[in-house]
C-alpha cells in the first residue's frame, strides 16, 4: 500500500471506528471506499469488521468491480460503489451503513423526507434548514449489477438525490473526500433516527 492509499484508508478506519461506535456498522455489515483515480478505488474487501479495520482490509479495484490483486476478493457490493464514481467523477468516497433507523424505515416507507433539519445543510446544494429533500429507498436486489443500473437509472433522472436507501440493508452516501462522506453519514443517521423517534409519539 502505497503512502497515498495508507492515508485513505486511516480516514476509512477513521470513520468505521466512529460508526460501529453507533451502532451503525454491526459484525462485518457496511462497506467503505475511497477513489484512487479515474480507474481505481480503494474498498474493504469482504467479510471484514468495519470496527476492527486495518490496512490489510482493504484492497485496490478497477470501476468495474475486479480486484487488481487476484487472491483478493471484494465486497459483494462493490458495484454500488463503482456506479457512482462512473455516474460523478467529483465522487471522492462512499460509505454504506446499516443503523437501525434506515434499517426500519426502509423496511417500511419507499422514500423518506426529510424537512426543516438544520443538518440539511451538509448535504449538496442546501444552504439553509428550509428545505426538503427525498432519500429513495431501492428493493433489495441480490443481482447486484441489476440494482446498480436502478440507482444509476434514479441518479440519472434526479441528480439532486443526495443518498439513498436499500430496503431493510441500509444507507449509501457520498461526498468530495472521506471526510464528506462521513459527515454526511453523520447528518443522514442523526435525521433518520429523529423521523424514527418521531413516528414513536405518534403511535
């Protein structure tokens, strides 16, 4: 591993830490990754603890999903991953989370909006509280390359998506670098565990 991907993946580490910390990334669930260049990303390679991370966790992949070492195997949804840096090259990282908020609510809802938040203003293009916006939530597909080409199909017709959801599997956000990503993450965790607790007093 190179200096460069040395430092990528500290901020991975750095981040499935915090996560698993909240509860948002239990036993080897989630997966992260972090762009190299316009062919390559840096990805947790399957089965590992998002927790328990360490440099030989994570391996080097074209954008087409093939590990470029061959005793390496990667994430089953490493092609969730390589449809959104092919859909946006400004792409710098993307971290997926199964928290019990998304969890439950993309069991039970086909979107979730999220409205008057002042944590709206992590996500692109929102520069103030008032403002709305709708994560999609996807049918869990165990063809991986078929969901791919929904999301990408999605993204495609509403670019100004910001996440989005598998139904009863979690979250996928993105952002510029590491960092963005996860403070996103952050954001996206913190208003979905308030839409949850707010369907708890309705009831």
């Amino acid at each position: 591993m190179n200096s460069d991907d040395a430092a990528r993946a500290q901020r991975l580490i750095a981040a499935g830490r915090l996560f698993h910390q909240r509860g948002w990334v239990p036993a080897t669930g989630g997966n992260f990754s972090a762009r190299r260049d316009a062919a390559t990303m840096l990805i947790t390679a399957s089965g590992c603890h998002k927790g328990e991370l360490e440099d030989e966790h994570f391996l080097v992949a074209d954008l087409d999903g093939r590990p470029l070492q061959a005793d390496r195997r990667a994430s089953y949804e490493t092609l969730l991953h390589c449809q959104l840096y092919r859909y946006d090259p400004a792409i710098g990282a993307v971290l997926h989370t199964h928290s019990i908020a998304n969890t439950v609510l993309s069991r039970r809802y086909e979107g979730i909006r999220l409205a008057g938040y002042e944590l709206l203003k992590l996500l692109p293009g929102i520069s103030t509280h008032e403002a709305a916006v709708e994560v999609p939530v996807f049918a869990n597909d165990q063809d991986i390359a078929r969901l791919a080409a929904t999301v990408d199909a999605h993204l495609r017709e509403r670019p100004q998506t910001p996440a989005y959801l598998i139904a009863g599997h979690g979250l996928y956000a993105w952002g510029a670098d590491v960092d963005q990503a996860r403070w996103r993450v952050e954001a996206l965790e913190f208003m979905f565990e308030c839409e949850l607790q707010a369907q708890k007093l309705k009831e």
